[in-house]
C-alpha cells in the first residue's frame, strides 16, 4: 500500500466513475457506467482514513468487511480484496451497482461530512468485477453434509443470500422461483443498463456450484404450499418480495397506454418486448410522450427506459420536490442528463381519454404545496385549491410502490401478517408466527433495497441452520 498521512489522504480528490456519454447511451441499454480502471480503483481506496471503528460497517447491512477489503484494494490485492468480500456478500457485483450506497456504507463514512465519502460501491463493484474475468467462478467448499434440507421460496436478493449461506453451512437447499427465470427483481425489474443480466446470471451460476437447486416455474400457494413443502423439507424461508403493485386510484386508469411499473419493466427487462421477435406485447413508444408516476429508483428506470424505447418526451411527476424524491442521487442526475424532465409538485386527478376512443390521451394534475412532515420525515403534499390543470400525454406508468402478492400468503394458514399485508418476523432471527418458517426481503418490508433484503436473508439462514442443528431433531430426508 502506498503510504500516504492522514492530510495526504484527506486531501486527495473523489475519483469519479467513468460513464458513456448521455448523447450516446439514452439510445440503447448498455451499461451507463463503465468500472474504474485498476489505477482508478486503487486512486480511490487510497483515499480512505483506515479508521480504527470504521463507521462504513456498521451502515452496512450485511456487514461486509470494508476496512479489509479497501486495504487490499490499495495495495493492489485485488484477490484478495474480492474473498474479505465474499465473506459477507454473495452478491457483490450486484450491490455494487445498485446499493444506494450514499445513504448507507458511504454515508456513514466519516469523509461523508466533507462531501468526499469513500465510492465503496464502485470499488466494491470493480473488485467483483476483476475477480470473475480473472479467477472466474470458483464457490467455497460447503461445510460437511448436515443432511437437512431447506426449501428458499424465491430467488432474488433475499432468496439469494440465504440460500449461499445455507449451503455453505452443508444443508442442501432447492430454491423456487415463480418465474421461468432466476433472479427476481434483480432480473425482472431493474433494467440492463444499470444492471447487465450476464451479471445476475454469473452470481447465481456460483450457488449452482455451492450445489443449490434452482425450480422455475414454479408458483408456490399454487403449484405447492408452504404447508406441503414442509412434508419434504426441515425448514422454509419465503423471500417471495412485494410484487403487486400500487396504483394511483383516480379515474382513467383503464386506458390503454397505462401501465403498473412491474408490468412495463417486466416486459422489458425480462421478456424483450423491445425486439421485433419478443412473445409479450408493448405499446409502440416512437415518439410518444411518456409519463411516470413516482419518485423512486423504479420510477427512474421506467423513464429512462421509456427514453430508450423511442419516446419523443418522457417526464417524471411526482407531487413532492426534487429534494424529497427516495431515488438515488445517481439515478437522477443519470436520468436528466438523458433528456427526462422531472416536474414536481403535481399529483394526479384523472386520466383522461381521447375522443370516442379508450385510448389515453391525457392526464389532469393538481398543483401541490408542501406542509408539515408526515411519518416519513418528508413534508407532506398538500393541494393548492383551484391549481389545476391538463397535460396531453400518450403513455403513463405507474411507479409508486408494491405489496406483497397475496397469494402465499393465503394458502399458508397462521402466518401473522401488519395491515399492510406484509409478514411479521422476529427481527433478529426472522422467524414467522410458523414453527420451521421463516421469512425476509420486501415481503416483509415493503419495496425497500437489495442490500436490506440480503441481510434479511443472511440472519435468516444464520437461525435456521442454528435451530436445524441445536434445536430441530433430525429426520431422514430423501
């Protein structure tokens, strides 16, 4: 490591991501960023104060070890910087391009309050990136067969981390995805260009090795229920996330031309409705005027997907200030840069069709102002009385949150759900008010992040393995 003071550290610049010019990127779905170099990687670790109670960690939710692989990275170890990560986070390559980094590890960094925080997701993702194109795939050797068996009901982030921790503990695992492809939202909802498929798939490709089962295809409540599966299995965790999403509940949204987020990212992302040979339709953008509801990271990947697909204007609307918009910082600025318009303070009253047609055509907006804070610690909207007015639109997308999808958690009696409809847990061991299931991700949360959803996984897998093997009696399990 290349020794430098403190004040020599202090002092040194942000290295910043290299990205493809808006220009050129708003017309495909390539990856926006383009990873630090080696040199720009170690610039970068360089930076860091080492400090001797690394705040970074603790905003971590999986904990991962930053100090260690951080020093590594500056030392040009770039090996070993990828193990000190994967002792905590199997998903490295992923968090690294889509954590909101900015509200956790990096904005506890103590930089953070001069502006300067450490970007640990770039180097985290450049470490993750140079370990698989230079060692490839290669999974740890489980711990020996414990001879149980646990059911994973989901395969995205939640799914993910549970699964990897499991069978490095020597318990066989099979992971039901509902879909025909693995990955859950991580596949389904966030789009190529900020997250590549070959990514999620190389992730996933190291559980295969761990030997986790993977079924699609399979829906379960429906195929299975929970109930079932625990005839076969010792344990089960449901990471099944919150996939029915919210709709704005005004009239018009009937039409043709309004999507759900969910569905419009689903048919993109997953099912290529932007090829001429997709087998899923999608109303023709080309030079459509686009609008999303919504403030978040879905919301910006919908418009920015919208910008791709050809439309002539996309916009987001959102009936808070840019300040109070949950999306990432990066994701913003990303999206402005590309052409989207971002109109604040509006909140919409009816969509409206065209003439003798069920076609939309329109949308008519209320002027909002902002009060006091609400729960949230945001200002609460409020409507300004007589300010309104119409806007000619094509095409809306919904993009203001999800729930659970009911379905489980229907055919599985005795599980204690809030009234939102999402499960309650024990908040350390993520046990549910079943005995050998537990649960974690956005069917418990709501919509929050992928790093969140892995942690719940993480401390899930840690209490199953504890009660399969302190607690459990064992059972022979074919």
């Amino acid at each position: 490591m290349t020794e430098l003071t403190r004040r020599q550290r202090m002092a040194k610049a942000p290295t910043a991501m290299p990205e493809r010019p808006p220009q050129e990127r708003r017309f495909d779905f390539e990856e926006v960023n383009l990873g630090y170099t080696a040199e720009l990687a170690v610039a970068e670790a360089e930076r860091c104060l080492f400090c001797a109670h690394p705040p970074c960690v603790d905003g971590c939710p999986v904990g991962v070890d930053i100090f260690g692989f951080l020093e590594a990275v500056a030392a040009g170890d770039f090996l070993d910087a990828a193990d000190a990560i994967a002792k905590d986070n199997s998903l490295p390559a992923i968090c690294g391009r889509v954590c909101p980094q900015e509200v956790q590890c990096e904005g506890a960094c103590v930089l953070a309050k001069k502006d300067k925080a450490i970007h640990i997701g770039h180097l985290e993702r450049f470490v993750a990136d140079y370990a698989r194109t230079h060692r490839g795939p290669g999974a740890p050797a489980p711990a020996p067969a414990s001879g149980r068996h646990v059911a994973v009901v989901g395969s995205g982030p939640a799914g993910l981390a549970c699964a990897t921790d499991l069978a490095k503990a020597g318990h066989r695992v099979t992971v039901f995805e509902a879909l025909h492809v693995l990955g859950g939202v991580l596949t389904y909802g966030i789009p190529e260009f900020r997250l590549p498929k070959e990514i999620v798939n190389a992730e996933i490709a190291q559980l295969a090795e761990l030997g986790v089962r993977f079924e699609t295809n399979a829906v379960i409540g429906m195929v299975d229920t929970v109930d079932e599966l625990l005839t076969t299995f010792d344990a089960v965790f449901i990471g099944v996330g919150a996939g029915l999403p919210r709709f704005l509940g005004v009239p018009g949204e009937d039409l043709i031309g309004v999507y759900s987020a969910n569905e419009f990212l689903t048919r993109v992302n997953l099912m290529k409705a932007y090829t001429a040979t997709a087998d899923t339709p999608l109303l023709d953008l080309y030079r459509k005027r686009v609008v999303v509801f919504g403030g978040g990271n879905t919301a910006m990947d919908a418009v920015r997907t919208a910008l791709r697909l050809g439309a002539a204007s996309a916009s987001i609307l959102y009936r808070r200030t840019e300040a109070e918009m949950p999306a990432r910082d990066e994701e913003v600025e990303h999206a402005k840069a590309e052409g989207v318009e971002i109109v604040t303070l509006v909140s919409p009253l009816q969509l409206l069709a065209g003439v003798n047609s069920g076609l939309l055509a329109g949308v008519r907006l209320q002027r909002m102002e902002l009060g006091e804070p609400d729960d949230s610690g945001r200002r609460r909207p409020q409507p300004i009385n007589g300010a309104t007015f119409d806007m000619d639109i094509d095409v809306a997308v919904i993009a203001i949150g999800n729930s659970p999808n009911p379905l489980l958690l229907r055919t599985t009696p005795g599980l204690t759900q809030t009234d939102r409809g999402t499960l309650v847990i024990d908040n350390v061991t993520c046990r549910t008010s079943r005995p050998a299931v537990f649960a974690g991700g956005d069917i418990v949360t709501g919509g929050a992040t992928v790093i969140v959803a892995m942690g719940h996984g993480r401390r899930a897998a840690a209490a199953i393995d504890d009660w399969l093997m302190n607690r459990q009696p064992a059972t022979i399990r074919s």
